[in-house]
C-alpha cells in the first residue's frame, strides 16, 4: 500500500496570487464549453499559471492539478459564504 503525498498547505501569498492569475485568464478558464479545443485551451492556461507558480521563488513548485484544485475549492468557500450571508 502507498502512501499519497500531503502537499503543503496554500500560504495566503499563493492564494492571492493564484486569484490574481485566474482573474487575468477568468474567460478561458470558466467558459463552459467542453469541446476539445476549448479543454485544451484550458490546459494550456492552467499550464501558464503553473509556471507562474515555478518562477516565483516565494511559491512552492505546483502541479496545474493541484491549483485547479485549489480553486475549485476557493469557489465553494464562496459559495458557501454568499448563502449565509
């Protein structure tokens, strides 16, 4: 049996910063579409953003998987808080 990595939590810094990069690909990234050419375009976005991630030297090394993940979460805190609220 092995054992799955723990990544290391999100700083608030990287937080900030993946938001900033989604807020400059936020088209690409939510269009709804699922065709082929629209899925890849995504890819390709997430693939910027990761190395965006890579180059900053404040930033631990993330896969585009593991920030798509990581919004996906950000979504739901906030769709969790604009109900309450």
């Amino acid at each position: 049996m092995s054992a799955i990595k723990r990544e290391t939590n999100f700083s608030s810094e990287e937080t900030y910063m993946l938001i900033e990069c989604i807020g400059q690909n936020i088209k690409i990234l939510e269009n709804k579409r699922t065709d082929s050419v629209s899925n890849g375009t995504k890819k390709k976005a997430w693939k910027k953003i990761e190395e965006i991630f890579e180059k900053d030297p404040n930033c631990h090394n993330r896969s585009s998987q593991n920030l798509e993940a990581k919004w996906k979460s950000l979504k739901k805190v906030k769709y969790l808080i604009s109900t309450i609220y």
